[in-house]
C-alpha cells in the first residue's frame, strides 16, 4: 500500500491473489528477524508471539474484503486468544509493520496503519466512543492513519479519525486526539497529546521536555526516570486504585496508614510512604519531598480519610485540582448545610434542609421547636450510616443524646475512616424513598453517569442494597440530574467522581449529603457491569487526559444490582458457598465479610450486614431478582443462637418501586 494512504480500504482487486499474500506473510517473517534483536533466525521467528496475529490478520482482512464477515471474525478471534493482540479484519495494515512484543494491542476496524511502523504493546488505535461514532455518515473513517516510519510506544493511545504523518514518533502513554504532522513528536503525559515541531532525524533521539538533574533516590525505591508530570501521589489507596493507576501509565507516589499498607502496594507503588496520612503535620513534610524530588502533577484520593489532605496538597503547591476549601464541603455535612444556606436565594428552595450543631441537651428540644419532628442526628464527617438517629418525637431526645455522648471520642471497629467520633449535627428529616447519584465533572460539565436506587431499613438506614439503572420516569430522573448539577455547582466542584446521596419526596429532589469520591458498597462495580464505565480509573486518569470526556446521558446496556445477606443476632457457626456464587452467571463480585465465630448484631447500620452480593441483569428488576436468587442459593452463613437454634442469613427484601405516590 502507499506510505501514506489515508483513504477508505478499496474493494477486492487483484492485490488479493494468493502468492501476493504468501510474499507479505514472508516478508512478515524477514521483518522480526531484521527488527528483534532476541531472534536469530527465521526458525526461532517463526515462534515470535506476535507472528500469528500478523498472519492470521493478513488472511482474515481478504476475507473481510470479500463480504466473509463472519470467518474473518473467528480468525480474528483466534488470534486474540492466541497472541493478545486484536486487530479488526477491516484494519489495513501496511508493509513490513513490526508489532514488538505484541500484549494487549489493539486495532480499530477502519484503522490504516502505513509501511515499516513499529507498534510496541498495548498500544491502542481506537475510536473515541459510538456516542460519536453513530453520528457518522456510513463508509466514514472512525479510526486513525497511520503514516510511515512510525514509531507508536508502549502504551500509545490514537483515537478518532486522526492522522499521524509519516516518521512521527508517538511516546509511551502518550493519548492523541489530534493530527499530528510529519517528523513530530507526541509525547506523555500532554492532555489530551499535542504534536510538537518536527525533528530533524539526527535529533529524534532526544527529548522535548526540560532537562532536569539525574535524581538521586533512596534504595527501597524503583530505579529509573520519573516524569513528574505523568505522575500522582495519591493520599490513602486501595489495592485496585494502586493497580488500575500503574495500568494507566501513571508512576504513583502513595503515601499510605500503616494499617492499610499491602504487599500489593508495596510492590506497585513508585514511591512508598507509611504514616497516618490524616495528620497533616505528618504529611505536609513528606509532600515538600516528594514535590521536590521527584516531583509530581496532581494529589488525589478517592477515599473517604484521604480527601482534606489530598486537597491541602494541591493548594499547597497550586496544582489546581479539587482544594481543601470544596473537600471540606463533601466532609463535613454541618459545614455544608451552612455553605448552601449562604446562597443568595437559599431560603427559597424547596430542597434545602435546616441543620444546627448538637452541643448539649438542650439543643434537641431547640431544634424541635423550630422544626418539628421528626429530625435526624447524624455525625458531621463519619460514612456507611454510623451514628444516624431519627428522633421522632420528645421520648427519643434523652435515648439518642446518650448514645452521642457515649459515641463521641470513640474509634471502634465500626468506623472505617479512621477518624474519632467528635461532632454531631441536627438536621431536618427528609421523606422519600432514596437514591445516590455517580457522576464525574470534567471541567464544570456535570455528568450524572447513573442514578442509583437503594433498599434502606425502614427504621435504621442500614443500606440493604442497590440497584442500577434506577427504576425512574424520565421527567423524574431529569429533576434529579439538574438538583445534582445544581448542588455541585454551588459547592464548588468542577473535576472528578462524586456520590451523592438524596431523598425524593414532595419537596423534590433533597440532597442529603454528597462526597467527592467513589461509591462505597460495590455500587463501582454496578456502574461498570451496567454502563462500562469504570469511575476508578476515571478519576485516576482524567487530570492527565488518560480519559475521554463522557456523553452527558450515558446509556446503560443492562441492569445491576447488590443484595445484602443479613441475620437476627446470634453467633456465626459457618460461612459455604462463596466461591460457587462467584463463578454463577452475571456475578460482578461476593464480598462475605462474617467468619465463624463473629458476632451477628441486631441490625444497625452497613456493619451489621454479612455480606455482599453485585450481579448483572437484562435491566434492573431483573438483576434485583438474580441477586436474590445467587445470594440464597449458593451462599449458606448458619448463624447460631444462645438458645442452640441455628438459622440461615437471609437475603434483606428489596421493596418494590413506589416513587410516583413518593412525588404526589
């Protein structure tokens, strides 16, 4: 093919007869001896990881051209079992194209890719999503091309139907949005990628960023180069957050509790550093290190007790990013109601919820008379329902009042944030059945990916389940889309994941409280199994362009749900079945978190529950009704009590929708 054709692949010709074939899968073979200097021979080229896929593509795309859709796919198919590396039969690829290594590289159905390039692994020549793509006329290219001589490193992003101009150079994690010229440069971490002036060939070996002084590093920690500006400290992680940032590209700076440090971690990470990273005298010196040496673009957490900090940081060093001042906003709920009161016209809406500080006694019967009952009391910064009260009436003030006195100053096992119990709040109590809304804000643009339902305890907020697409009319979930951009644009956020939760009664749409972070309760992995969308590595990639930005109305492809294995008290006798649910169909995730032996409590809040069941659905009842099902077929926790009868836990109901009478 030319070096440079840019066009639509042209219809069968003569081009497709066997030996012209026969001499492309030879000169395959020439190339990874003439390139890779492990091979030795065109014997030991022959066991190359990466030869099948070139030859089985070679055959599936003369196939493809002839109408046979079908088997090209299955060649294609088999080559991606085979090797790892997916090319769509429709691709074109050039002469002499050296696929180094080969894992996880793929290619686009009307990607054309020019003669002599050199593809390194997982590398992707992608679209930037049918919600564009759809758009397009029929025959339309929705893919790059590729010109000659060019080099696309390890990790290479290039999506849409852009053009890299012969001898360009596209580094490692570099994402490319954009035509990039001839001879140019692209190189990570740029946002979205931006070609840079064409090199001459004598100096296409050097970089273009500033040089900076070879950094002198402690043993423990990795050797090689760090690019500060493809790097992240992040303030507190879980294994998944620390592994999906490696898988974006990204070198990652964790600092780390000592109670949460995990081989894992210790192995990913970049730069590791245990102390209580929710002390701040603690980190603010270590943050001064590592922005000196080695440097990094941006801090974030997408855990609840690394927020503040993280946001410290950023202002620390004037990263942009989500500060200190909108963290404290998620965090604390009394700091929150008093933000949005402030608003001019505040008094007005019809959503907004009068709350006060819980001081001293006295203070329960003030907020009544002012309010009336009922009333919740509820810690200002604590997560997972700890702490919550509903205070119906006078005879629950001296009850409730105790229990806060005895809850404040406490760190029991049931608070996962690894704060002390110290403020409480009053606020309004909120009727409606509830919901928690996932979106992510690219720049100011509010983008509810989905609206979650939850199954709450009629008496005690425990959180029995959820389930994703919510069960709601349009008009409905469009008034809690526009009360959830609305509330985030007054609190100040402008980038990253959110969780918000609210009640939807008569007064509308109430937000009750929101957090810049991830869902807890697998509600992630809902979002994932019913929309594709993956809000962790969201959240890691977009402050480095790793990410395209979203539609604003992503459409689910299935339902999911999480249902909740719960028990009267008693004494766990034995946990069976975990495995056998895990391995069911349409099964996300089983988190089963009784052991024999633990104590089963009278439900309070989330940590009373005994485990987790996340499946996936043709739509939401559907999955509802599968979680179910997996949860009391497979799963048995015998929970005995102190009478010597024994039971079975057993799945927390999931009411029926009933939001219409919620509304009237």
């Amino acid at each position: 093919m030319p070096h440079a054709d840019f066009r639509s692949p042209p219809p069968p010709s003569d081009r497709d007869r066997p030996e012209r074939l026969l001499r492309l899968l030879a000169e395959d073979l020439r190339t990874i001896v003439e390139r890779d200097p492990s091979v030795r021979d065109r014997k030991e080229a022959l066991l190359h990881p990466v030869l099948p896929a070139l030859w089985l593509h070679r055959v599936a795309h003369r196939l493809h051209r002839r109408g046979r859709r079908l088997p090209a796919r299955l060649l294609m198919l088999l080559a991606r079992a085979v090797t790892g590396v997916e090319i769509h039969p429709g691709a074109v690829l050039g002469r002499r194209v050296f696929v180094d290594h080969g894992a996880a590289v793929v290619i686009g159905e009307t990607a054309v890719v020019g003669d002599d390039v050199t593809v390194y692994h997982q590398v992707t020549l992608g679209a930037v999503g049918w919600w564009r793509d759809n758009r397009r006329a029929d025959g339309e290219r929705r893919h790059p091309a590729i010109g000659a001589r060019v080099v696309l490193g390890v990790g290479a992003t290039v999506l849409g139907p852009v053009r890299v101009g012969d001898d360009a150079v596209i580094g490692a994690r570099a994402l490319v949005l954009h035509d990039v010229p001839a001879g140019a440069r692209a190189l990570a971490p740029m946002s979205p990628a931006s070609p840079l002036s064409p090199l001459s060939p004598r100096h296409r070996g050097g970089s273009s960023r500033t040089a900076r002084a070879p950094l002198s590093r402690p043993p423990d920690e990795r050797s090689g180069s760090m690019n500060p500006d493809s790097t992240v400290l992040i303030v507190g992680a879980t294994d998944e957050t620390v592994r999906k940032a490696k898988e974006l590209g990204l070198t990652v700076l964790l600092l780390q509790h000592p109670t949460k440090v995990s081989p894992e971690q210790e192995e990913l990470a970049d730069v590791l550093r245990v102390l209580d990273y929710t002390d701040w005298a603690a980190v603010e010196p270590v943050a001064r290190q590592l922005w000196q040496e080695p440097g990094f673009r941006v801090a974030l957490s997408i855990t609840e007790p690394g927020l503040e900090n993280a946001g410290r940081i950023n202002d620390l060093f004037g990263l942009g990013g989500t500060g200190y001042e909108v963290t404290r906003r998620f965090r604390d709920k009394l700091a929150m109601r008093r933000h949005l009161a402030s608003v001019p016209g505040a008094e007005l809406d019809p959503s907004a919820l009068a709350a006060a500080p819980l001081l001293r006694r006295e203070d329960l019967g003030s907020f009544a008379a002012a309010h009336g009952y009922p009333f919740i009391v509820k810690p200002t910064d604590a997560t997972a329902s700890i702490g919550v009260f509903r205070i119906g009436g006078p005879d629950d003030a001296e009850r409730v009042w105790a229990t806060v006195e005895g809850l404040r100053g406490t760190r029991t096992d049931r608070v996962s944030t690894m704060y002390l119990l110290r403020d409480f709040l009053m606020e309004e109590y909120a009727e409606g059945p509830e919901f928690s809304v996932e979106a992510f804000s690219f720049a100011g643009r509010h983008v509810v990916v989905a609206i979650t339902e939850k199954f709450v305890h009629a008496d005690r907020f425990a959180e029995l389940g959820h389930a994703v697409p919510a069960r709601l009319d349009e008009p409905v979930g469009e008034r809690i889309r526009a009360s959830v951009s609305r509330f985030l644009d007054l609190i100040g956020l402008r980038d990253g994941v959110t969780h918000t939760e609210l009640r939807l009664g008569p007064r509308g749409p109430v937000i009750i409280e929101s957090h810049n972070r991830v869902a807890g309760d697998m509600i992630p992995e809902l979002v994932r199994g019913a929309y594709g969308i993956d809000l962790v590595e969201y959240a890691l990639g977009w402050p480095f362009g790793l990410v395209p930005e979203l539609p604003d109305r992503p459409q689910a492809h299935m339902g999911a749900s999480v249902r909740s294995l719960v028990s009267e008290p008693g004494r766990v006798e034995s946990v069976e079945g975990v495995a056998d649910a895990a391995a069911r169909d349409g099964v996300l995730d089983v988190r089963v978190t009784a052991k024999p032996g633990d104590t089963v409590h009278a439900l309070r809040d989330n940590w009373d529950r005994l485990g987790l069941v996340a499946v996936t659905g043709p739509d939401t009842a559907a999955a509802i009704r599968r979680g179910a099902e997996v949860a009391a077929d497979a799963i048995r926790i015998r929970v005995a009590g102190e009478n010597g009868r024994t039971w079975l836990a057993q799945v927390a109901e999931a009411p029926a929708p009933a939001f219409a009478e919620a509304l009237a």
